[in-house]
C-alpha cells in the first residue's frame, strides 16, 4: 500500500489469503481500526462499512489491481516464473510473493529452488525489477538465530541479494534505540535484522519497530545499539 501511494509499480502474489481478506487489512490499516479484519463486526456495522468503501472505493479499485491470489490451488516454480516475467514486462518496479513456501516444487526441492533463485535473479536484470520473496522460519523453529534458519533449501540465502527478517516479541521489551533525538531505553515488539545487505552496509544490524494491533500498522524506531 505504501508503495501504491509513492506511484512505485508493485505487485503481490499472495498464496496463502483470498483478495477479501487483504481488502479488509489494508482497509484497517487506512482508516486505523483493526476491527475491518473482524467478519462480526463488518457485519453490525453495516453503514459505517458502506460509507468507508464509498469514500475509499476508487483507491481499493486502483489498489486491487496490484493484488494476485491464488489461496485455493497449488502453484508451483513453473507459473510463479510466468507470472514475474509478464508483471515485469508490464513495467512491476517491485514484484512479491508471499510466501515463497506456499509454492509446490519437485521431489528434489533444493534443485528446483536453486533453479527458481537462478532463474528470478536472471528476470529481475533483464527488466530491472526487484523481487521479494517472504518466507518463514524452518518448521519447528521458535526463533531466528541465523541465515540457516530459513525455511526450504540453501538457495534462498545464497542466491539472494538481501536477507531481512521480522522478529516478534511477545510481551514488548526493552531497547537501547540510536533515534534522531539520540539513545533512548524505548519499548518495542518488533525487530528488524538484516541478516544479508551483499550491495550495501548494514549486515548484523537491528532496527527497532514499534507494530500497533489496532491499526495493523508499523512505526520504526531507529537502530538497535548492541
């Protein structure tokens, strides 16, 4: 959505949720209130939810044009690629896919998704494009130590340019954060470690997130101090 508002051509290919439920997020996100995810509520509250789609209706119209989905069939390497070489050759500046584990690959899974990285890597020159794949923790795993953490085969960290990862932290704790007024102890529940910057400084480094429940929203705090 922040991309939309900047006029930067970006799509999404969401494998997991339908176009209503990111109808709905986004439309919690623009008017702050998180209770647009909540079915029950939508349903009592009938004409605040027609005058809010009345008034954002021809941004949701532009906004959806961005959105692909696919929540009911299996997608595999083979149609994602597709797909990234004709949103490219539409002119998509930013192409994602959430989530990349969504996908089905071949029995040897560590080939295909060397030949997927190889392959996408190889598009986003040709079209000058950049391309963000969202993955998750391997299964099992409670938290982020490190690069083989990922979920699926070595190739998402070694062929990939930048690797960033989302930490939670349930309940909220407590920081030294560098900001533009100087340190401060400040709360935070998110953090956002870049794991990998292979063509720019950074690689370690923490920034601190503030995400707010009510309006599904994220406020950056500044970087960590270690």
């Amino acid at each position: 959505a922040y991309w939309h508002e900047q006029k930067i051509p970006a799509v999404v290919y969401m494998l997991e949720e339908d176009r209503q439920y990111h109808h709905h997020r986004v439309l919690a996100q623009r008017t702050g209130n998180a209770l647009w995810t909540d079915p029950e509520w939508i349903r009592a509250n009938g004409i605040e939810v027609l005058a809010t789609l009345e008034t954002e209706g021809e941004w949701l119209t532009a906004f959806d044009r961005t959105i692909f989905d696919a929540p009911h069939e299996a997608v595999d390497y083979v149609a994602i690629k597709k797909w990234i070489k004709q949103t490219a050759e539409a002119g998509a500046k930013i192409i994602c896919i959430d989530p990349i584990t969504a996908a089905s690959s071949s029995f040897q899974p560590w080939i295909a998704d060397q030949e997927f990285m190889i392959e996408v890597k190889r598009l986003a020159r040709q079209y000058h494009t950049a391309v963000v794949l969202i993955t998750h923790p391997k299964k099992g795993g409670s938290f982020m130590t490190g690069l083989d953490d990922l979920a699926g085969g070595a190739a998402w960290q070694r062929f990939s340019q930048s690797v960033i990862w989302i930490v939670n932290h349930f309940p909220a704790k407590e920081e030294k954060v560098e900001t533009t007024f100087g340190s401060s102890e400040l709360s935070i529940n998110r953090t956002l470690w870049l794991l990998k910057t292979r063509n720019g400084p950074g690689a370690g480094k923490k920034i601190a997130f503030r995400f707010s429940g009510e309006s599904l929203t994220f406020s950056e705090l500044g970087l960590i101090k270690t």
